[in-house]
C-alpha cells in the first residue's frame, strides 16, 4: 500500500513529503490510519544520527494514535474503528525469556523498533507515525482509552511509558517523597503520574519561572538546582528522584538528596558519562538505575491508568508541515511540553 509520510533522506537533512510502501496485512495484521503522532527528542536525535547507525530515508514517529480501518483474518482483540495506539516497537521474537516475561523492549534476538530498524526478518525497513498509515502485528497494537483525548493521548506512548515504568518498578505509593529532575516532556508526565499516585513531587529545576506549571501539574514543592542551598536543605529528603536530564549535570550532588535506601532512576541521555564517587551510593545503600521503555502489557497497564484517572500530555497540536520549525523550537526548550502532529494535514 502506498502511504504518504513524511522523511530525511539523508542525516540532518530537512523533513519532505515522502512515498512508503506498507505491506498489505497479513493474517495477523492491524491496518490503522494514523490521526496523531507524537514528537519525541529521539526523533530530532535520530534525523540527525546522533546516536550512529542511521537508516535512511527514514520516516520517525513512535507515539502513533490511530483507529483501525481493516484487520487480518486471525486477528481477535481488535475490530475496524477502534481507537488504538503504537509505540517504540512493532514486533519481537516472541520466543525469547524476555518476551515471555512481558519485557520485548529487551528481546534476546532485538526488537523490530517502529522506525529506523527493520521488521524483525533484519531486511524490511520500518516506518514511523509522520504517516498516514500503519500496519502492525495485532500483540504490539494497544487499546487507547476512548475518554481521552486522541492527540493528548499520543505521547503516552512514550513519554508516558518512560516515566510510568520506573515509578512502578521501585513502587511509589502514597506518601512517597518523589523528586522529578527536569521540566519537559518526560518531566511533566512524572510529575503527573506520581502525584496520581498519592506521591509528594517536588519538581528539581534550572529555571525558577518554571514553578508555576509544576505546581498546576500536580507538584507541590519546588526547587532550583542552580541554587546550591538546594542541596542542603533537601539533602536526605526523597524516597524517589526521577532523573530526566539530558544535559551534563552533577549526579553526585542529586543523590545526596535521596534518603537511605532511596532510588535515583535516569531517563535522559547526557552527552558525556558521568563521574559518580562511590561513596554517594555507600553512605546511605543507595540506587543509581537506569530505565528505558516497559513492554506491551506495561504500557497497556499505563493507558488502562491514563483512561481511570483521566491523564494525557499537555501537547501543541501542529500540522505535518510545522515538523521542521518544531525541532527547531525543540531546540530552544519551546515546547509545553510535547508537539503532535495532526496527521489530517499530510
């Protein structure tokens, strides 16, 4: 199936209107029209082959909202029409311990990611959600609650899983100090999450004018970094600090503020690695992790959530010919706090 899309064609270079074959769905398949894709900081970091090993053209995307306009034959949790959502991957081995155990973003054998990877025959490129059309394997397709917004939802696929796993994992609960490091978009989805969760959040922020939009996102404590009484007068204070930064940033100092037994998981990706003494672990036997994405039933999990308690992104809705001047805008941190491009517009 011809799909209209748009793509790099080589790194760096601008995103176009582009042409992608879909394959035709086989017994297995769910065909979706895209209404809604997301746009994530990976995008811009793949565009531009930042991380190395860069398949072009290539079409990103992996917050894809859409409705199902036909299915194959075998296909049994979904019917034409219905609202549903595709993330970082599209299919696994299935065989694998780790998919077994529900954890395909770690599949033995590598998973098929949703753009800039290959069908997990290791030949078929995939393409992503800056497209009219996808077509995914029915397991890696995931019901999208129909109470919530479609172009708000879109970021959950991502920024919502990515900060979601991690809470769950060293389990906050009420009455949890959680720290949130960095107010964008994987920020402002864990100060969400955790303050849902009964959680204290204080947001860890650069830039004191971004107190306002913690507090109306449910923090209700604030702190500036740049401050160095920040870290006296916090020190010892979280159970949890969920650590979103991507730029360069003293990780000693950050666990300093965690109590005993506190955890200190990392979402961003900073330039360079970072320098920890071991003594900000030993004194006090704390946790420095790091967490990516959850699988299929964990991000299901997470919308189900999202649909209970009535949480989306707070996203700018954009036509696909904005793309460009929005990973400029990216850029410059102008961005409250996800874009989403509006897929009626390619």
């Amino acid at each position: 199936m011809k799909t209209a899309a748009y793509a790099a064609s080589k790194a760096g270079a601008q995103l176009a209107p582009f042409s992608i074959d879909r394959r035709e769905p086989g017994e297995n398949d769910v065909v979706i029209d895209v209404l809604f894709c997301g746009v994530c900081h990976s995008d811009l970091h793949q565009v531009k082959d930042e991380w190395g090993g860069a398949k072009f053209p290539m079409v990103p995307g992996h917050e894809i909202v859409g409705r199902v306009s036909k299915v194959g034959g075998g296909v049994k949790k979904f019917a034409v029409g219905n609202l549903v959502g595709v993330g970082c991957m599209v299919d696994a081995c299935h065989g694998c311990r780790q998919c077994e155990q529900h954890h395909e973003q770690f599949c033995e054998k590598g998973c098929a990611y949703t753009y800039n990877s290959t069908e997990m025959d290791r030949t078929t490129p995939t393409y992503g959600g800056y497209s009219k059309q996808v077509v995914v394997t029915e397991s890696f397709v995931l019901k999208v609650p129909e109470n919530l917004d479609p172009a708000a939802a879109a970021p959950l696929l991502c920024a919502g899983i990515t900060t979601w796993s991690p809470l769950r994992q060293w389990g906050c609960k009420k009455g949890d100090r959680v720290g949130v490091v960095g107010l964008g978009g994987l920020g402002h989805m864990a100060v969400k999450l955790a303050a849902s969760m009964g959680a204290e959040v204080t947001m860890l922020s650069t830039s004191k004018a971004k107190e306002a939009d913690a507090k109306k996102l449910g923090a209700t404590g604030f702190a500036v970094t740049k401050d160095p009484e920040t870290f006296t007068k916090l020190a010892g204070h979280f159970d949890l600090i969920i650590d979103t930064i991507s730029a360069e940033h003293d990780l000693g100092a950050h666990l300093g503020l965690l109590r005993p037994y506190g955890t200190m998981v990392l979402l961003g990706v900073p330039p360079s690695p970072a320098a920890v003494h071991a003594f900000s672990l030993i004194g006090g036997n704390k946790r420095l992790a790091g967490s990516l994405i959850g699988g299929i039933q964990e991000t299901q999990e997470m919308l189900d959530y999202c649909g209970q308690h009535s949480i989306v992104s707070d996203v700018e809705v954009i036509p696909v010919s904005q793309v460009n001047a929005c990973y400029e805008r990216m850029l410059k941190g102008d961005v409250r706090y996800r874009f989403v491009l509006d897929l009626a517009t390619i």
